[in-house]
C-alpha cells in the first residue's frame, strides 16, 4: 500500500470496473454534522456563514402540512438531502451512497461481478462506455469504447452517476437488461444483453514474426492484483524465449485502469528507481510524488505503447510516465482522461461517501483528467473497423500495423 499520505489507507484501486471513477482512497469512518430536530447525530463543528434556516423551514412544512404523513420517511428525507448537497458539486465521481448502495459498491471493487462486462463513466455529462471488456456479454453484443448510453430499460440515463446506471446493469446471472445506444452520433439502437459472472483477464503475451523480426506483443486487459505476477511472468518468459528480440509492444488499449500500486511497479520494469511515476495535488495545492522502484530491466528492448479512448487512469499513468521519463512513442488515438483521485469515507449508519480529494500529473505536468493523454502517431480507426477489430489480429489491426512500422 501507499504509505506517502497521512491518511491511514486499507486499499487504493482505479474505479473503473462497471462503475468508472478515479483512484479511490478507502478510509475511516466518519460523523456526520449538526444537531437536528427529531434526528440523532454529532455535532463536529459549526460551519460559518452557512445559513440553514430555508431547510429548516422547508422540513418542518413538510413534518406540519404535507397531506399524507404516513409518506414522510425521515431517514429518506435526510439522505436525500446528502444526496442533492453532494450531486450540487456537479463531479460525477464524488457519490453519497446509502447502506444498501454502499454495500453494492464494495462488492463491486472486490474482485469478480455479475454483470455485461463494460465499464462506464460519466463523460461531457453522458454515461458513456469507456471499454467493454473482452469476451463479454457486452463485447459480443458489439458495444464499443466510446458508445454513449441514453437509456437503461426505459429509464433516460440523463443525470445518472455511473455508480446508480451500474446497479440498475447489474442483476441477476442468466437475466436481460435493455440498453439503448448511440455510436458516434449515429442513430439510437436498442441492445438486450444476458448478465454473466464477469472475470476480467489480466495480461497475455506472444510473439510477433514480421520481416524477419521478432518483436513481444503485451497486453495488459487490466491492472488488478494478478497483473504483478503475471507480467513478471511475461517477462521472464519473453527473455528466456528470445532475449535478443527486436521490440517490446505494451498494448493499453480498452484497458480501464486498475491498481495504482500495480501500475507503478509495471513502470519499474522501464523507469529507473527514483523517476516520478505520477503526482497527485490536492486541492491545498500540496503534492504528493510517487517514484519508481523497479530495476528498469525492459529498457533494453525498443518499446512501444498502444493507446485509445478506452485507456483509463492506471493505464493512462503508466503511459505518461514511459512517454515522460523515456520518450517512448505513444500510438493509437486519444486516451479517455480519467486522472482523478477519491477517498471513500465510511460514515456511522454504514452509508459512505465517495469524494475526489486530488487529481493526476503526468511527470511532464500533463493533467490526466482534463486533458488526457494524447499519441505522439494518431491512427484513428473508422466505425467499421472498431466493430471488427481484433487487438493483436494484424489482419484487422491497422494500429498495431503501424506499431510495426515504427519499430522497422
């Protein structure tokens, strides 16, 4: 774990599984504030210049006048109340969840789920996929990175976090959900996909022939807690099946992110020990740096990186800390920008709050989340060939033919 904050941390994950988000922060429980009429909580301090008295006023003529007291659920009424002081914001990332939510989420971030396969993010104000993963009800169902989701059912998905369009995703194994898509401004379709356990892959590896050249073909699906020991692996396997091979290609495409411990030790296969990986700054305008600590073992092979607009948070900090620290060619298209950095705080009625506490610097100072992270060689893919598609298939992979190009 990270241990370069003050706070005290239990996990710290990319939330990019189903749900989209940033790195996440898991942390301590906390209170809520304010002594309030025929509600129980603490008091931890008085906020100045904060008038309350219009909520008040409204709360009481409704306890007072509203027709139907038997309707009014204080509980509901105090959470919808978090719940609109927080959506206020206006960042899809930072969340109140209610008990029965909130236990929603952490399973969600614990490991394998039932689901589409997809993960989703709230993108200019739309729920937009940010990948589909492979062989998954949603791939095979021909949803693409980049597909924007106008409805859920019936249900406009205008105005949904990403975490409430995932729970209504989300169901039961061998059970439908509708969803109607929109791909590149195109007309709006209706997709029915069967929910299946979702097992994300991790990486896979082999070897390509090309003019009498062998080069290491990589890719990393995601940055979860396998993608350690598996790349080693794939390191290890790739020195021993040719040490003198031509290239290395590290495909990021379609990855969502992941683990941030997991992305800064894959860049200690390239970045020497000491080299910034990535910075976060926090709102007070203090950073916090954090190095690599590897042994830069693969620097002795030609390397390049394929990006696209699928390539979120973890993935888009290992590639700016290569490009930065390396120069190493970025190929692909524009990544999705999602550099943002969240606590998760546990609150005393089992509900939680999600906030964004920092966001993500580039060791060149590039801001992940608002620009994102552009290739040095754009090769931008047309509709038809992103439905067909096959990353690592040269026959229909016109970005990993120009990756070959480069490495010529």
């Amino acid at each position: 774990m990270i241990k370069k904050i003050s706070l005290p941390l239990t996990i710290i994950i990319c939330l990019v599984i189903g749900f989209g988000g940033g790195i996440l922060y898991t942390n301590r429980n906390a209170s809520t504030t304010a002594m309030i009429q025929q509600l129980v909580n603490q008091d931890t301090g008085k906020i100045q210049n904060v008038d309350f008295s219009l909520f008040w006023n409204v709360w009481n003529e409704l306890s007072a006048k509203y027709v139907d007291k038997s309707e009014l659920d204080t509980q509901k009424m105090v959470y919808g109340a978090i719940s609109g002081m927080v959506d206020s914001i206006g960042d899809p990332y930072t969340v109140f969840f209610e008990p029965v939510k909130a236990k929603e989420f952490a399973q969600e971030i614990s490991g394998s789920f039932g689901g589409v396969g997809m993960e989703i993010g709230v993108k200019d104000d739309i729920l937009t996929v940010v990948a589909p993963l492979p062989d998954t009800p949603a791939a095979r169902a021909g949803i693409l990175a980049g597909d924007k989701i106008l409805k859920i059912y019936d249900k406009t998905t205008q105005g949904l976090s990403a975490e409430e369009a995932v729970s209504m995703i989300r169901g039961k194994i061998g059970t439908k959900v509708t969803l109607t898509i929109s791909s590149n401004g195109s007309k709006a379709r209706e997709v029915t996909i069967t929910r299946e356990t979702i097992k994300v892959p991790t990486v896979v590896w082999r070897m390509i022939n090309q003019d009498n050249k062998n080069y290491a073909y990589i890719q990393a699906y995601q940055f979860n807690q396998n993608i350690n020991s598996q790349f080693k692996t794939a390191v290890e396997e790739i020195e021993k099946s040719d040490p003198k091979a031509d290239g290395i290609i590290l495909d990021l495409r379609n990855n969502p992110g992941g683990l941030l411990d997991s992305a800064i030790n894959l860049a200690g296969y390239f970045v020497k020990k000491g080299q910034p990986v990535v910075s976060e700054v926090f709102g007070d305008g203090t950073t916090n740096e954090f190095t690599s600590d590897g042994n830069a073992i693969m620097t002795k092979y030609r390397t390049v990186i394929l990006i696209n607009g699928g390539s979120a948070s973890a993935s888009e900090i290992l590639a700016g800390a290569l490009h930065d620290n390396l120069g190493l060619k970025l190929v692909g298209e524009k990544t999705y920008g999602k550099g943002v950095v969240q606590e998760l705080v546990n609150l005393d009625d089992d509900s939680s709050l999600k906030v964004t506490v920092a966001r993500w610097f580039t060791p060149d100072g590039v801001n992940i989340s608002k620009e994102g992270i552009e290739p040095d060689i754009k090769v931008e893919l047309t509709e038809d060939q992103k439905k067909n598609i096959i990353f690592g298939d040269l026959s229909v992979d016109p970005q990993l033919q120009k990756v070959l190009d480069v490495l010529k």
